[in-house]
C-alpha cells in the first residue's frame, strides 16, 4: 500500500511539473516540440546537401536518434535545474538524491510520449508495424531506470561541485556530435564504444526492425527493478512493524 501511494505521488507531482512546464497553455511543452522537429527538418534537408548517408528509412533513423537523445537530455539536465541543495538536507547522500528525481523521469517520459506518437506516424507511412513501436515501451521504462541512476548522481555532485551543470551540458554538446544521430556509424567508428550510441541503436533495432528480443530483456529488467524495490520496502515495513 505504502508502495503504490509513492507511485501515484510521484506520477501525480510528474504531472503537475508538466503543466508548470507548459506554464498552463501547453506552450512549454511546444516548444520541447519544436526543438525535435526543427533539429529533424535541419538534418533532413542537410542530408541531401551535405551529409550523402545512405541509411534505410532514413527519417526514421534520424528521428528516433534525435527524440531518444533529447529525452536523455532533458532526463539528466532538468534535476539539475529543478532540485536545491536545501531540498536533500544538510549531509545529503545518494539515496536523498534517488528519492528526489524520478518526478523529472516520469515527467520526461510524459514529454517523449508525444515524440512516440509521432514515431507511430513515420512507421505507419513506411507500412511498418506499429506494434514495433510498442515494442519500444518496455525499452523506453528500462533505459529510464538507468538514466534515473544517472540523474541523481548528478544532483550528488551538484552539492560537491556547483559548475556540474555546465561541465555536463558541455558534456552532452559533445556527445550530440559523436554519436550516430545524423549520420551512419561509419563515418566515425569510435562511436561504437559510445554507450549512448548503443542505447539508440537498440531503440531503433527495435522500432525500425521489430527485434522484439530487447524488449523482452528489457520488461524482465524492470519487472526485477520493481521487485527489488518492493522487497526493500517491504523488509524495511517489517522492521518499523
């Protein structure tokens, strides 16, 4: 019971930082929007000028590429923004920062929800299954766990060191370039020892090809997280009892 009122907690607070965002008239969430799309019709029209890449379903490719990085983006930069030091006390640790950030997870994937439909309609026009794009789902909560980890690593070091926020966001500028968003991996083939690349790459196996197998590992990752999580509180219910 304890368990499930934290859920809708969290999923509620999701919510109502996705309203705040959208400052009530969804214009936040537009502009989240625009800043896929505009990227996806820059890139588009510069591969025909500039980049030459012979990638199958090539919009595709480039849409799931930039949709999949933004979400990790915003993930990872928004509790940087969102969270205080006064919020985790005055001797925080790791596990105070885990308690604070998955309402910026839940509410990033409320955000990339929109960026999914949008994916329905690609694969609709190139007469693939959506239901590849279902396939997607269980990927998309397993990746979120990891960047959850991720996020509140970094709202630990936004205690330690307060210039996290832009040794990060330089971080990622970098990482937008050397990873295979826009062009085929082997123009740089270091990039496949970029974990983020690898993480989009199982993204777009699943949703352009139907390799339903990583989504299978995936739902028996979250499925093990979740009962992990379960089983801890419930150890911990039975020592306050």
């Amino acid at each position: 019971m304890q368990s499930s009122n934290a859920i809708h907690r969290t999923i509620a607070e999701a919510i109502s930082h996705l309203r705040l965002f959208s400052k009530n008239g969804y214009v936040g969430l537009v502009w989240y929007l625009v800043d896929t799309f505009v990227l996806f019709c820059i890139f588009i029209y510069l591969r025909n000028v500039v980049i030459l890449v012979d990638v199958p379903y090539y919009p595709l490719y480039l849409f799931i590429g930039i949709s999949m990085f933004n979400f990790f983006r915003k993930v990872t930069v928004q509790p940087l923004n969102v969270v205080k030091k006064h919020d985790l006390g005055k001797k925080p640790n790791i596990l105070d920062c885990l308690r604070l950030s998955p309402v910026v997870i839940v509410h990033g994937i409320l955000l990339h929800s929109f960026e999914v439909l949008f994916l329905i309609i690609i694969t609709s026009y190139y007469e693939l299954s959506f239901l590849w794009v279902v396939f997607y789902i269980p990927f998309l909560f397993a990746i979120s766990i990891l960047y959850w980890i991720i996020a509140s690593i970094l709202i630990f070091l936004k205690t330690k060191w307060s210039n996290i926020k832009n040794a990060w966001m330089l971080l990622l500028r970098i990482s937008f370039l050397v990873t295979p968003i826009f062009y085929s991996v082997r123009f740089l083939e270091i990039a496949e020892y970029n974990p983020l690349y690898q993480i989009i790459t199982v993204g777009r196996k699943i949703i352009m090809y139907g390799e339903w197998f990583a989504s299978l590992i995936s739902l028996c990752v979250i499925i093990f997280f979740f009962c992990t999580v379960l089983f801890i509180k419930k150890v911990k219910w039975g020592k306050v009892q």
